[in-house]
C-alpha cells in the first residue's frame, strides 16, 4: 500500500508525536508498505507563539499538493492538525478524498498553559478538523471515552510500542550519583508538570532528561537536581537504565510512551492516576499511581524490575502499526 503520512511534527523535534511516527515509518516500511512523509522539513518554517522549537509551514499548500499528486497515494493519514495537515485537508475536500486522522495530544491545554489561548477557540478548531474523517485514531480506552463525551465521530484504537532491544536493562553504574536515582524524561515545559516531581522530598538524587522552555527557571530554582539536556538512542536508554525510578508528573499526556521505555529498562513508573498513565500503568506491579506522588515514587522503589521489562515486551511497534494499518482507508 502507498500511504501519505501528514505531520506538522517531525526531527529534529523530540517528542511523543515524533517517537510514534519514527517508529511507525520504519514499521510500515518492514511490512512492506511505501511511504511518503509530508512534514515540516519540505517547507519554509516560521515559529509557533509558544513553542519556539517548532516550525509552521504556513501556506504550504501550493507545495503540498503536487507532492501528494505525483505519489499517488492509496490512503492518507493526517498525524497532526497543524498547518500542513490543515493544507492536505482542504486538498482532500477539494477532490473528494477520503483521509483518516489522530488525536495524539491535548493541544489545547498545552497551548492555554504556554500561551493562555482560550481552550474553547482550540477544541473547536480540533473538532472541525476531524469532524469529516472517516475515522479518528486514539491511543487508550480512557481517552476514546472523552473523546466520545465530546461528540468525534468513528473512533479507532492505534496503541503505541516501545523498542525493547535499545530500552533494556542495563549497568546502574551509567549514573554514580546518590541513589537511588529518580529520574524524569521529556520536555521540560509547563504542560509536563515537571515541578511536580522536582519539589519532592525525596532520597538520593534526582534526574531530569530533557530540555525545554522551563529548564533555565527551574534549573536556578532546584540546584541540587541534575539536568543533562536532551538524550537520544543509546545515550536516552543509559540514562533511563541506571535509574531506580522513573516519575512521570504529566497530568495531561493522552499516553506516554517514556514510561514504556522505563519499563522495558526496568525501572518501574510513580506517576498520577490520570489519563495516559491509568491506561499505560494497568499491573500494580510495574508501577504505583497515586494522588500522593511521593508515596507513588517511594512505593515504586520496591517494585520488581523484572516484571516492568516482562510487561514492556507486550508493547511492540509492528503490533500498533498493523492496528494503524487496519485503520486506514482507501482515498477513492
């Protein structure tokens, strides 16, 4: 099958949304299929208020189009609801395609809490963006029941894996700090809650991978937490390797795939009991999720490493791509 894939995310973004598509790209490509990504780097970019790492390609449709007419794709699927997925739908209504689309994440919190935008002008955007696909792709049972609270029409589960052989079990002596070791991943920005965990009072030492526009603050404000940027690859899965726990404050993620890879490192979860992780933490023994998010991280510190990577190993990118494939239909 030629499949279009339409992203307003991509490298050198480092993200859930990215991890996903990455992984799935290269899982279509081993079941044989072709494609064609559509992203951020075949434009001219300019920065979005709010998140200054990520380019927009505004009117982008000029240069889109005969990308999409010269692949002659048998099914399209917008990732993201961005500019470029903005310019493919208005392609696809045009010449009466039929596209598919997905909800990855809860944009319009994000964008109130950076930028103070009103949720309501950005759920309304999103929900006219789906409103006409012939299915929208979620990535939990808890969030396709929001989703159906607010009225999006024929909804479709595509999971989410993890790469078991880079995340693994490795040597603690990668960090030789104070342990035990707590440690968060991501973006360090105000949609994470990432003073969540740094506040706790907590023995040993605290990690933070990962940057963001409120690393400098919060660096200035916690000096005794260690903040080493952003890792990638082997480098990413030492450092989740070597710790002892991996705490996860996000209230507002729609999955998470960090803790996958925590788990497939061993390590177990202390995250809230909110979406995201009451969908991805279902085994009392991999991780501990709790409104008191010192308890979880302290309870978590007693949990069998060999169960985490025993349940991570469940999660697999063929297994969601063939979903994400099952998912799609055809344009004409």
């Amino acid at each position: 099958m030629r499949i279009a894939l339409i992203s307003d995310a991509w490298h050198p973004q480092i993200n859930g949304v990215v991890t996903t598509l990455t992984n799935t790209v290269a899982a279509l490509k081993k079941l044989g299929h072709e494609v064609e990504l559509i992203t951020p780097d075949r434009f001219k970019t300019y920065p979005w208020p709010g998140y200054p790492d990520v380019g927009m390609a505004f009117l982008c449709g000029p240069h889109l189009r005969p990308i999409l007419k010269n692949f002659k794709p048998d099914a399209i699927h917008f990732v993201t609801e961005g500019s470029i997925g903005f310019a493919a739908r208005r392609y696809c209504r045009e010449f009466g395609y039929r596209y598919t689309s997905s909800y990855l994440s809860h944009f319009p919190e994000y964008f109130k809490l950076r930028t103070g935008f009103p949720v309501w002008i950005s759920e309304a955007y999103l929900r006219w963006f789906h409103s006409e696909s012939a299915r929208v792709m979620v990535s939990t049972p808890s969030l396709e029941a929001l989703m159906l609270a607010k009225d999006y029409p024929l909804l479709a589960r595509w999971s989410r894996g993890v790469d078991t052989d880079l995340f693994r079990p490795r040597e603690k002596s990668f960090i030789q700090d104070e342990r035990p070791i707590s440690l968060f991943t991501g973006r360090v920005a105000v949609e994470k809650n990432v003073e969540a965990f740094l506040k706790l009072e907590l023995p040993g030492s605290k990690y933070v991978v990962g940057d963001g526009p409120q690393r400098k603050i919060l660096e200035n404000r916690y000096p005794s937490v260690r903040f080493v940027g952003y890792q990638q690859g082997e480098n990413l899965a030492r450092y989740i390797a070597a710790a002892d726990v991996f705490v996860f404050p996000s209230l507002t993620d729609t999955f998470g795939v960090a803790m996958l890879e925590a788990l497939a490192c061993g390590v177990p979860v202390a995250a809230f009991p909110v979406q995201g992780p009451k969908d991805v933490i279902t085994d009392e023994r991999v991780g501990i999720l709790s409104d008191d998010l010192q308890w979880a991280v302290m309870t978590a510190l007693s949990l069998n490493p060999e169960n985490c990577r025993n349940y991570a190993l469940q999660y697999t990118w063929e297994k969601c791509t063939q979903q994400f494939v099952d998912n799609l239909v055809p344009m004409v």
